[in-house]
C-alpha cells in the first residue's frame, strides 16, 4: 500500500465480506484516516451522527479487519471537525493511552458495582488510594467484557489525579511479546529502553497477562522487570481470563509472584446490577429508556457488561434513525434482534473453520477433506472438537461438514484431542487460545 488512502480502501473492501453494500456506503462514505502509526488508526468523520453510529456499531468490525491484516489489536479513534482541527493545529498524534487515565469515563464514580464485582472493585479503590501498600500485586480475573480494564483504568486514574507526575505504564499481554521482539530486532538500545519504560513505572498494569505465558523470553524479561518493580516498592496490576493456577504454561516462578498479592475475580453481573449498568449507561448518553426497556434488556442480554453497553448503542442508534416517535414496541423489537444470541456467542461452524484454516495455514478444503498429512489430520481433529464444543451440532451433523464422515470417526477425533489435551500443557493451551480468539470476534 503506497499510502493510508490505500490502506482505508483495502479495509473497506474486507468489509465487505462482513457488511452489506448499502451499510458501507451509508455509514462510512464520510470516514477517512488521518494518522496510522504504531497500534492506533485515527480517522475523521465530519458528520456526527454517522460517527456515532459507526463507534457504537461498526467498531469490532474494523478492529477485526486490521487485526487480520497485521496480527495486532488497535486503538481506533474517530475525530469530529473540532478534535480534527485542534490535532492539525497542534501536530498531536492520535489520543494517547494515558488520556484514559484522566477521562471521566473509567473512575471508579462510572462503574457499576454489585455482589458480581463487589470485591474487585474494594480491592482496586483500596490499591488506587495506597498504591504497593497493601495488595501488590492485585490480579484480577474473569471473563472477556465484565470491567476489568475499567478497574485497572479507575485505578490509574485516582493515581494520576493524586499525582500528575507519577509514571504509569500500560500494556496488554499479547503486545509485551510484539513490543520485546521489535525492540531485540532494533538493536540493544531499543530493547534496554523498553525495560526502562516498564523497570521505572510507578504503577504498571498489564491487562490480558496470560498471553505471555509460553513466551520464554517474555516470562524471561517479565520476571526481572516484576522482581524490580516489587522490590522499589511499586505497585503492579494485572487482568487475566483466569488465575494463575490455571495458566499452564505460566513459569512457576511468575505464577508463585502473581500470588503474592491477592486475587480478585469478577463475574457475570446479576439482574439487578444488569438493571443499574443499563440506567447508568443510558444516562450518560443522554437517553431515556423506559422501565419496561430496561428490564428486557436486563433480561435477555446476560453474557457481560460489554454487550449490554453495546446493546445501549445500538437502541439509541435504533432509535435515531427512527425519530422521537420510536415507541416502546419498536424498540423492543429492535433489542429483540440484538439479544437472540447475546446470551451466548456461538460461533458458526464455518467461522471456526476459518480461524482453524488460517491459524494452522491449511485450506478449508483440505480440512473438510480426505488428506492424512500431520498438519492437516491436526487441525481437523482441534476444527471438530471445537465445533463439538461451541455450537449444538450433533455428531452426525459435524460429520456432514467434514465430506459426510460417520458420527464414530468424528468423535475417534474428539477423543483424541481431549486425550492429548490431558498430557501435552503446551497443546492444550494451543486449543484454548484458538477458543479464546475465536469467541473474541463476536
């Protein structure tokens, strides 16, 4: 691509493999990208409306696309006419990660509390208010879009607030490995630079942080940069989809350190902190939903906090493109088009073959197919038990998708994944990061 014109018609043309014509021409026909640098795209829409519809709709789409084209997640921003021009005015680059940690939407005043996040969140405040005093490091757990990247944000916040000058650093799991390896291709003094960014924070959060187990030189480099931090008296946050004991191809010496401190999960909230997140999103928006609204939401969209903030976007898009006049049945009618599979992702069978396909590099044609080479024999047998265990489809109906295979051949396949898992850690956490990232695309 000769320039980021070009790299905008070529996301917009994967788009297309996702959303209609007619979507696309009438939501995106005002972008344009106005920086690409590093992790973050910045692009510029004149009219507010469409940015807004885009932010609360189209969002996961294009974080999709870039991150199929260059293996990395994104930090998307969108400017209007005035952040356009001030960021001209100013040669500012793209919103930086630490601009969160004074925003008003991650504090601890924004975040929802109930029986689900209880102690997250009293553990977070009590760490924010008296940083490496107590609880170091904090470690908090749970499943994808339940708020702890809000936590740890809050947390940052209260810090920066009651010290402007304190060094906060922030980075994802998955990104510390990318970050290590450039700064080894660069030369040593990029990658002394990187422990100095990360060994002289005052505060370090790390969000997804069981992406670095099975990195040998990750773990390698994060251990030397916790032990320092630990040592000065410097507090560490960390976020995981599960505790340490779980991450099997964590090195005991990180595993034993994680648990210094103490760890917090965070679960699915019940209805009525459903009930609360609703009311307070939809305030914060400027949007009056009525009681009989939000409990449907409240009911039928349970997975995670995510989507019901997701949900709020997309009633108050709903009910933009219809007017003041939208009444409680048409809203209704649009959420009940949004919930019917908010309860639980579940991917289509030809969504994991092409995450399979692309994941072990072998066409989906050779995994439906008959061929017995290692590679292809592999990543039929992990496509098959997936699908076992993400969709509702019977053996029968998994054996019609590989050439109509018998019901005993595709669970012989089943079997011998869930045997291996058993006794090879590094293989089972092969099959759990393909689950991972294949729910991660709802």
């Amino acid at each position: 691509m000769n320039n980021i014109a070009d790299l905008w018609k070529t996301i917009l043309g994967k788009l297309q493999n996702e959303l209609s014509e007619t979507t696309i021409s009438t939501w995106f026909d005002e972008l344009d990208i106005v920086d690409f640098k590093g992790n973050a795209l910045v692009l510029h829409c004149a009219n507010s409306f469409k940015k807004g519809a885009v932010e609360s709709l189209y969002m996961d789409n294009i974080k999709a696309v870039l991150r199929d084209m260059f293996s990395r997640d994104f930090e998307i921003t969108i400017l209007d006419d005035t952040a356009y021009m001030s960021m001209m005015n100013s040669g500012n680059q793209s919103k930086r990660q630490s601009d969160r940690f004074t925003s008003d939407e991650f504090t601890f005043d924004t975040f929802v509390v109930g029986p689900s996040n209880k102690l997250a969140h009293a553990a977070s405040k009590a760490v924010a208010d008296h940083p490496a005093q107590n609880y170091n490091p904090l470690l908090i757990y749970g499943d994808s879009g339940l708020g702890k990247t809000h936590l740890i944000y809050a947390i940052a916040n209260v810090i920066r607030r009651n010290d402007p000058n304190a060094r906060i650093a922030y980075v994802k799991g998955d990104e510390l490995t990318n970050e290590l390896v450039r700064s080894i291709q660069e030369g040593p003094h990029k990658t002394a630079e990187m422990r100095e960014k990360y060994r002289q924070a005052d505060l370090l959060l790390v969000d997804d942080v069981q992406f670095i187990a099975g990195k040998k030189q990750t773990q390698e480099e994060f251990f030397h940069t916790f032990n320092t931090l630990y040592e000065s008296g410097k507090q560490i946050v960390l976020t995981s989809d599960r505790p340490p004991s779980e991450m099997t191809m964590l090195e005991d010496r990180l595993r034993t350190r994680f648990e210094w401190g103490l760890l917090v999960d965070v679960a699915p909230p019940d209805f009525e902190t459903r009930l609360a997140i609703i009311k307070n999103k939809a305030a914060l928006l400027g949007l009056e939903l009525p009681d009989r609204v939000c409990a449907y939401i409240a009911e039928h969209v349970t997975a995670n906090v995510r989507q019901i903030e997701g949900t709020i976007n997309k009633v108050m898009a709903f009910k933009d493109l219809l007017g003041n006049d939208a009444d409680e049945e048409s809203v209704a009618r649009a959420i009940q088009d949004i919930v019917k599979r908010s309860n639980e992702y579940i991917p289509t069978p030809e969504a994991i073959l092409e995450y399979i396909s692309k994941y072990y590099n072998v066409d989906e044609s050779v995994i439906k197919g008959q061929q017995r080479n290692r590679d292809a024999t592999q990543a039929r047998q992990v496509a098959m038990y997936l699908i076992r265990n993400m969709t509702t489809l019977s053996l029968e109906d998994i054996g019609r998708v590989f050439d109509n295979r018998d019901h005993s051949t595709v669970l012989y396949s089943i079997q011998q994944v869930e045997k291996k898992m058993k006794t090879d850690n590094a293989f089972a956490e092969k099959v759990k990061a393909i689950k991972t990232n294949i729910n991660s695309k709802r």
